[in-house]
C-alpha cells in the first residue's frame, strides 16, 4: 500500500517535470500514458490543452506603442538589455583609450570583472604596439595606400594630390577614369616584388614603348620598368588630347613635364652607374609618381 | 489741369520703370565696375569650394557665419555659378563655378576675379588652374591647387595642403600641418608654428625660415632645387641633411652621428643635433645644395 503511494507520487512528480517540455512539443510519451492512469494529472493536462486551444483561437491583438513602452522601459530597469554601467564603460572606452580623462572607466573597471580583463588585455596590446619598433614604410607602400584611398573617396576636404582633381568629376570622362585606374595600378605596382612584376613582363614591354626606350635601357629593376609603363600610357593620353589645351595652360605642362623627365632620366643614369643607389631609386619613384599626377592633372584641364 | 496731370503720369510712368532699372545697376555700379557681389548665410564650419579657369582668388577668414563673395568676370560670356546646400536655412556648403558659356572664347577673357570673405572655420577646396590663390586668417582644413598661378597663404591653422605645378608657394605663419607640392615652383615657408611640414618640388628652391617646434617632423625635398633652412640659433632638431650631387653646408654647430643604416648614394650628408634636437628635420636635394644658416 505504501509502497502504491510512493509509485503514484512518484509518477506524478515525473508529469510535473516532464509536463512543460511536452507541451512544447517534444515526444514524452510518459505524459500521455500517465494522463489517462492519473485522474487528477489527467484533468490538469485536459485543462491546460483546453486553454492553449482557446488562446489559440483568440483574435491576434498588437499592443498598443504605450504597452511596448512600458515594456521596454521595465525591462531596461531590471537590465534585461544589459548592465547600464558596461554600456557606459563601452561608450567612453575609446576616448579613455585616446587620453581622455574618464575616471569612470578605470573605477568600473575594478568592479566589474569581464570590463577590467577588456581593459586590461587593450592595455597590454597597447604596451606591446609601443614597443615594437618604429618602421617607416618605404614609399611604394605609402604611394599604394595613397592611391587606393583616393580610389575609394577616402579624403574630403581637405583634399591631397591632383587625383582628387579626377575624383570630382571623373565618371563624365573616360580618359581622367582611366587616370584613375592607371594611378591604382600605379600604386599597386609599386607594392609588389620585382620578380612578381618581371613575371608578367613588365620591364620588357615598358621597354618596348618608344617613349621610355631612352629610360628603359638603364632600368635597373622591372618594378621601374611597370611604372615607365604607366606613366607612358598616360603620356600617350596627354599627346593626344594636348591640342584641345589652352595654349598657357599646356606650355605649363610641357615645362613640367621637361623638368620631370629630366630628373628621371638623370636617376637612370645614376642607377646605372650604382644600382642600389636607393637616395636615386627613391627620387626616380618620387619623379615617376609626379609625373603621373601632373599627366593626370593636364588630362583633366584639357579643353580649358 | 487737365493736361498737367496727365503730363505728370505721363513722366510717372516712364520714370518708375527707368528707375527700377537704372537703380540696381547703380548699386552694381558703386560696388566696382562690373563687380558683382553676394552674400549667404552660412554655419561657422560651412564647406566652401571654388573652381575657377583664370583670375585672381582672394579668400580671407572674417568672424562672421556668412560668405561674402565679390566678383568681375572679363566677359559675358562667362559666368559664376553657386550651388548652397541645404536648400533652406544657413548653407552648410557652397561651391562656386566659373562657366565658359562659349568655348572658342579667348584666353584674356577667360578670367574671373573672386574675393570672399568666409567664417574663420570654414573648410576649404579651392581650384585656379590658371590663377594665382591669396588665402588669410583661416582655421580648417584647405586644399589649393593651380596648374601656373603663385599661391600665397598667410595666418591658417588648419591642415593644408597645397599643389601647384609651376607656380610659387608661399606660405607664412602657419600653425596646422601643411604639405605643399610644386614641380617647377618654389617654396618659402615663414616663421611657421606648426609641427608638420612636408615640402617637395622638382626643379624649384625651398626656403625656410622660422624656428622648429618641439617635436616637429619637417620634411623638405628638392631635385635639382636648392633647400635653405634659416632658423635662429637656439633652434633645436637633430637634422639629417642628405644630397647626391650637391653640398651640405652647414653654419650653426652639430653634434654630428654616424647613421647605422646610411642610405647609399648619399655622397654629402650630415646627420646630427643642433642644441638638443627637440624636432626632426629632414632635408633632401638630388642635386641641389643644402644650406643650414642662422637668422640674423
């Protein structure tokens, strides 16, 4: 008998346990079986059944803006959307971490653990960051990043470099689009390897174009030799839309245009006689790239 | 009587219209002949761009939230266009155009004179390819290119940034970070108080002349041009002065170094601190002279 007592109680406290997830959905099958054994498990199933019918049954309801309101509100009192404190810590981390004073985030820092390991571990990358040591890029890198931000409209006012000059109405023209991609390339290529760029030919045609056969011949790396290859094709853009330029505002070109050559060729020869002449090397980088942008600059003046 | 008052209505009527029309050019007339100005309403930080062909552009910083602008084109067949956004309220910015309404028109009439006067705290984009560029008193950032004018800018604190191919920069008392490119022009820099400073150009000279701030970069770059620092004698830097086929001549003492890693080619260099090198001064010619000398 006791032993009876125990085995219903005992079955009834597994319905209790069981009951949710059954009516969920999940398979339990235990919870129909003892429904029809247990007459009052059996009558709380029937009415809880019963119920979920009816609210299923009843007409869909949106609640009005003030019940989400205050929903909203209770919610982000009891900090369901989490802590107010971390929120804040989030929001003035920046500036703490840029030399701001905010005494508030090294005091939340020591109350709350997972804040203080963030703060601690942006700490530690920072210290590390510091010790490293300090590396110039070498022009090439800051000629590509250059390049392909001004490609991508990074700079508004202030503006840098006569590519900008292309950005502002670049797409009406097809010649400054090509400038544009050609300054790109020209930032690209100044990032890769030389044997990359001898792989794809790029000294041996630079070398073909008569406008850089004079220069070619002393090009002491293909890298050069890509960026001959540029600058020629944008030349030859220049030559040929030259006549449409206001007389002054072409001899202007022409005068710059001499200038630059001029240092080119004298850094061909230089690199010539000493090929890792790198004070040469730079200029001739340096001179190429002006040179580019003062072509880029005429193309977009022509007509003018 | 009769004939009075009709003769009187009479003048009337051909007086009044006269005088709407006569009255406007008057007041066009007293402000300059053919000047035309206009004034905007505008924030404190508005953005001002300006694109012009050929003339003389003068921008100034006033304490004002307006844009003053005053103008003479050389032709009619020229015009000044201005785009304000927003529509409503004061501009946030404002960009002005000159038009060429006819393509074939001479070069001598293709120019437009701009002065304007804009708040202080404007931010600036200024294009003249054939002109030459006055900028005073200014506090935001600038861009300013010419193709062959000069450009001149004095009193500005923002970050500039200056091209111009073959015309001269000059830029004076400066307190924000100025970068100023030429290829066949000069540049001289005066009595600057910024502590980044990047000048280049190709076959043009640099001339600098001011002191160094405490922990300035100032990096001046010639080919065939001669780059001349005068500074006073308590400046302090630690210079690395590098030509390769010209002369570093040196006046002021130096505490000399070896550089660990030299780059080669430099066949005349000078690497060294004058006082205590509180600012970094870099000095680069291909073949031009290097010149370090005291103020007087």
């Amino acid at each position: 008998m006791e032993e009876g007592r125990y085995k219903t109680f005992a079955a009834c406290s597994r319905f209790d346990v069981e009951l949710e997830a059954y009516l969920e959905g999940e398979a339990r099958p235990f919870i129909a079986s003892h429904a029809r054994q247990c007459g009052s498990c059996g009558a709380l199933l029937a009415d809880l059944q019963s119920i979920r019918q009816a609210a299923r049954e009843l007409p869909r309801e949106e609640p009005s803006g003030v019940v989400w309101t205050k929903v909203r509100a209770r919610l982000e009192a009891e900090g369901a959307f989490g802590l107010p404190n971390c929120s804040r810590f989030e929001d003035e981390l920046e500036a703490y971490l840029e030399g701001e004073a905010r005494p508030f985030i090294l005091s939340h820092s020591q109350d709350c653990a997972p804040c203080g390991a963030l703060l601690a571990d942006l700490q530690s990358i920072r210290e590390a960051a510091r010790d490293l040591p300090r590396e110039e890029p070498s022009r090439a890198v800051w000629a590509n990043v250059h390049a392909r931000l001004e490609a991508e409209g990074a700079f508004g006012v202030p503006v840098s470099g006569w590519r900008q000059i292309l950005a502002w109405r670049v797409f009406p023209h097809a010649i400054p689009v090509g400038v544009l991609a050609a300054l790109v390339f020209l930032g690209s290529v100044l990032t890769l390897p030389s044997s990359s760029i001898q792989s794809w030919g790029g000294a041996d045609e630079a070398a073909n174009s008569p406008a850089v056969v004079r220069v070619a011949s002393a090009m002491p790396a293909g890298e050069d030799g890509a960026l001959a290859r540029v600058v020629s094709d944008l030349e030859g853009n220049f030559r040929a839309n030259e006549a449409s330029m206001a007389p002054d505002l072409k001899a202007t070109y022409e005068k710059s245009l001499v200038s630059l050559d001029g240092s080119i060729q004298e850094c061909l020869d230089s690199l010539q006689h000493e090929p890792r002449n790198t004070l040469a090397h730079d200029y001739l980088l340096t001179a190429y790239t002006r040179k580019a942008e003062v072509l880029s600059s005429a193309l977009e003046f022509e007509g003018r | 009587m009769n004939r009075a008052n009709v003769s009187l209505k009479s003048v009337r009527q051909i007086l009044l219209p006269l005088m709407a029309i006569l009255l406007p050019a008057a007041l066009i007339g007293a402000a300059g002949e053919g000047q035309i100005e206009k004034t905007f309403d505008t924030t404190r930080e508005p953005r001002i761009s300006l694109n012009n062909v050929k003339g003389h552009v003068l921008v100034r910083g006033w304490g004002k939230a307006q844009v003053h602008l005053v103008y003479t084109v050389a032709s009619p067949r020229l015009e000044v266009d201005s785009e304000i956004l927003p529509n409503t309220g004061p501009a946030e910015k404002i960009h002005f155009e000159t038009h060429l309404l006819d393509a074939n028109l001479p070069g001598n009439e293709q120019v437009a004179d701009y002065t304007l006067d804009i708040p202080t705290g404007a931010s600036l984009e200024i294009r003249n390819p054939q002109g030459s560029i006055v900028m005073e008193g200014m506090q935001a950032d600038a861009s300013v290119q010419s193709v062959g004018g000069g450009i001149s800018i004095r009193d500005y604190s923002g970050h500039l940034t200056v091209h111009s191919v073959a015309g001269d920069i000059e830029v004076i008392r400066p307190s924000g970070t100025v970068e100023a490119y030429s290829i066949t022009g000069n540049l001289h820099f005066v009595s600057p108080a910024t502590t980044k400073l990047h000048g280049s150009t190709t076959s043009g000279r640099i001339l600098f002349e001011g002191d160094f701030m405490d922990r300035g970069d100032y990096i001046l770059s010639a080919y065939s041009g001669d780059v001349d620092i005068v500074c006073p004698p308590s400046a302090s830097y630690e210079l690395s002065a590098k030509t390769l086929k010209g002369k570093v001549i040196n006046t002021l003492p130096m505490t000399r170094r070896r550089e660990s890693a030299s780059p080669r080619g430099a066949s005349n260099s000078l690497l060294g601190t004058h006082n205590t090198g509180k600012a970094t001064v870099e000095l680069t010619s291909f073949s031009g002279n290097i010149r370090i000398r005291p103020q007087d």
